[in-house]
C-alpha cells in the first residue's frame, strides 16, 4: 500500500532493505493527511478571508544484512546498520493527510488545495430553477389570499396562525451539529512556512489554556528550524505560534500561540483504549485548504500499524498502532481531531491510504476511500505532555533491533544491531528478559505481531516502565516472557 502526506499519494517502496509495514490484510501504510504544497496555495473561492490555505515505540533498523528496527525511536542512517532508536524509513509509506512536511506525502491531512470553481452552465440552471421556484411561490401565495378573502364575513371561518420561528434552532446534545459547535472554535487551521519559502497547511486543536496546540509533526516540519507558523481560528482570528516540541517517531508535536487569548477552550480527551469498532466518528479539518471542514464516520478498525515518513531521502519513519476511520479525511485534515459522539478527542488524525488517481480539481493529490488514520489520543496526550515539560520527546525501548522485512512471520531480532552494535543491548530490557538475536516476536499483550513495523507501534503505545508480555519462537519452539520497557530521549 502506499501512503501520502494528508491526502498526498503514498509514495514507492524504497530499494533498500527495510520493508514496508504492511501485513497480511491488517497492516496499512498511508499518506500523511495534513499538510499544505509547497509553493504558494491558491485561494479557495469564498472561502473566509482570514481562512488559512489548507495532515509505537521505535526500534533499531538497517539496511544492512541484519535490517531492522529498533524500539528505540530513533531512525538509523541509510544504507547503515541502525543505531540505537530510529528505525529506516520503511517501505512504501503513508501519505500525510496534511500534506505537510518535507516530501510530504502521508499521514491523515494533505496539501492546501484551491477548490474547482462551479461551472457556468451549472450557475444558470440554479437562477431558473430560483426564478421558477419564486414564480411558483406568488402563484401559490395570491391563491392562498384570495380563498382567505372569500372566506371574510363568513360566521364559520376560522383564522389559522403559523408559528413564528424565534431564529434559534437547538442542537440536541450528542449530534453531530452539537458536536461540531462545540468543538470548531477550539479548533485551528496551521500554517507552517520555511525560510526559503515552502510550507504548508495543516490542522490542530486547543490543548490547554496556555494556548498549546496539539498538531502532528508533519505539519509543523517546515517552521521547526526558524520558519514561520500562524494559527487560524474559526473566528478569523489569528495568531503567531511558535514550535515548542516535536516528535518525528511518534507525528506529534506541540506549538504555542504567541499572545494566546484568556478564553481559550482546551477540547476534552477521550479514552482511545475504550473505542470499540463500529463507534461514531467526527473528524475536523482544513481539507484541501476549505477550513473548518465537519465529517463523518465510524472506528472501521483498531491497532492498525502504519508506518510512514516525509517522504525526503533523508526522513525518519513513523510508527502508529492507528485507529483506522472512514470519516472523509483529505490533505488538510493532518493534525485536527478525531471525535467520538460525545465530542471528546480519541485520536489525531495523520494519514490516509488513497488510490494513485489525483485529486481535488485535478492537482495531482489524491483524496480520501475512506481509509484514514489516527494517532490514539492516549499515546499522543503523553508525548504532548512530555514535549511540554522537556521539549524533548521519549520513546520507549525494547533494547533489540529487529528486522523490517514482513515475511519473517513476526519480528525478527537481527543478527546485528546499528553500526556493528549488537543486536541486543547489553543490560537492556530484552537482554534481562532472555531474549536473543534470531528471536522471532509474534505477540505482544496477546495482540499478533506480524512484522518489525507492527512491533514498533504497539510498543510506542506504552510507557516507559510499562510491563508487557511477549510471545517469541526459537528453534521451533515457542516461549513468553514478561519485558519492563525501558527509555530513550529523542532530538525529535
């Protein structure tokens, strides 16, 4: 499968070793969803004026004879064996949904695109359908006066009132309606620029009322070293913000608005650990660069691993244990809230698997099948609170560097780690637990683990310290053993 940047076209399996992380009808590599193109983004025609033009754990990873990634977090450099932490961009990957971020091209949100303008033709039919709508209208009006008139005097005639409407229309609670006014003044259109000029658009929401904004990555990639970042809300109002952390492995990052407003409303957190398959879903965007975007949908499925990267030669790869949802999410979308019906936020939309047809207006992006994906509330509530207190995210750790190719039925401990190292940390957490190089991991906590990528992600879903139980293979034979992850702090 391929993957996108927000909406963007997932690109090809690279060359080199490392796999992508796609297992047998339940793996999934998209495109990340969020993120705006590069060159300047047309507007979109009557669009707000203020609006903004419109996307676990990591392991050792090689290229080497002994590919593999390690639950580290870190990426190891091309064509090398991996170092500790960074697994190698894997094969084909998501595309943003944002379209941000170098070579963007994964997770849930794309590129800002301008959207088609109506057709003449189109335009016409509309004014004689109004102007027949309007005929029709005093035909039935003048009728309606005159049977009322010929009532007048008679002693039996009765007069009939229709209700006045107050102008109000009330939402219930737990519609959508209710849900997205709710949640769209908390929620912002990003633009992020760098200093030689390209940028992109993506989305993000209130996280608290220190006015920090939780996005993915990707989407803030470009102003990470000196650029330039806004934050648009629903109002129009705007703001400058700056990046306060960032995480590459995990697509999450935080910003903060310069000059935050007092009333800012922070969107309530759900408990992505307690969604079911089938639960309702609300997602909020910039698709395409049409800003304040409601859509819906429902969980499709859960722990999906997708695995992606910006896109550049030089990118590091991310890992998700994703929330799989069919809400409409595009280019654009990367970064904004995925909602459950109560409103709460259970996950950040990132990335989207797309077919290679183009998209919006022809602009050569593609948009959503219904295939998006979302970083888990839980997991991304604990890297923002991190990036906050340090600025620095952590990763938890495995100690071991395992294989990304999927046909190894599991993942596989490699044979050696990053630049010689060993594969095992010595005095690591799989070190402690027994575990060896030719070890083939194929469950964690009782969930099937299919590959290197898979592994990854599920493990970026804990904590470091958290216990986890994991199902290994050795000469044929199988054994469990209990792993207390470790930890280790990341640049990015």
């Amino acid at each position: 499968m391929s993957t996108e940047n927000e909406g963007n076209a997932v690109p090809p399996a690279p060359s080199a070793p490392p796999v992508p992380v796609e297992t047998p009808a339940d793996s999934a590599q998209a495109s990340h969803a969020g993120g705006a193109p590069t060159a300047p983004i047309p507007a979109v025609p009557g669009a707000p004026e203020h609006a903004p033009a419109p996307a676990g754990m990591p392991a050792y990873a090689s290229n080497g004879a002994g590919q593999g990634a390690d639950p580290y977090g870190q990426a190891p450099t091309q064509g090398s064996a991996p170092e500790a932490g960074w697994p190698p961009p894997p094969p084909p990957t998501p595309s943003y949904a944002d379209g941000g971020g170098p070579g963007h091209g994964g997770w849930g949100s794309s590129y800002q695109q301008p959207a088609p303008k109506p057709r003449n033709g189109r335009g016409g039919l509309v004014a004689a359908v109004l102007v027949a709508a309007l005929v029709a209208g005093g035909v039935g009006g003048g009728i309606g006066y005159s049977l009322a008139k010929n009532d007048d005097g008679s002693a039996d005639s009765t007069t009939v009132s229709a209700p006045s409407s107050s102008g109000e229309v009330k939402r219930a609670s737990g519609t959508v309606a209710n849900v997205a006014a709710t949640a769209l003044p908390s929620t912002v259109t990003i633009e992020a620029q760098s200093t030689n000029g390209e940028g992109g658009t993506g989305t993000g929401f209130v996280f608290d009322k220190q006015g920090h904004i939780l996005t993915n990555n990707h989407v803030v990639a470009d102003a990470v070293d000196g650029g330039k970042l806004t934050a648009t809300f629903p109002s129009g109002k705007k703001y400058d913000a700056e990046v306060v952390g960032h995480a590459q492995g995990y697509d999450v990052a935080v910003i903060k608005l310069k000059n935050a407003p007092s009333d800012l409303k922070p969107l309530a957190l759900g408990d992505s650990d307690k969604v079911a398959v089938g639960d309702s879903t609300i997602a909020i965007g910039a698709p395409f660069g049409l800003s304040n975007t409601v859509t819906t949908g429902i969980i499709s499925a859960k722990n999906r691993p997708v695995a992606s990267s910006d896109g550049g030669t030089d990118s590091k790869s991310s890992y998700m244990s994703a929330l799989q949802t069919d809400a409409s999410i595009n280019p654009g979308n990367s970064g904004g809230p995925l909602l459950d019906a109560s409103g709460a936020v259970i996950g950040i939309n990132s990335a989207i698997q797309s077919s290679s047809s183009g998209g919006l207006g022809g602009s050569g992006q593609s948009g959503s099948i219904g295939l998006g994906f979302a970083i888990p509330v839980n997991q991304a509530k604990y890297v923002a609170q991190q990036l906050i207190r340090t600025g620095k995210p952590v990763y938890a750790k495995i100690g071991a560097s395992v294989s990304l190719n999927e046909d190894s039925g599991g993942a596989k401990i490699t044979e050696q780690g990053a630049s010689g190292a060993s594969a095992v940390e010595p005095g690591g957490p799989a070190a402690k637990a027994g575990l060896k190089p030719g070890d083939v991991i194929t469950k964690l906590d009782g969930m099937t683990v299919d590959s290197g990528p898979t592994l990854i992600g599920a493990i970026w879903t804990h904590k470091p310290g958290d216990t986890v139980k994991l199902t290994y293979t050795r000469d044929g034979k199988t054994h469990t053993v209990d792993v207390t992850l470790g930890s280790r702090e990341g640049d990015s």
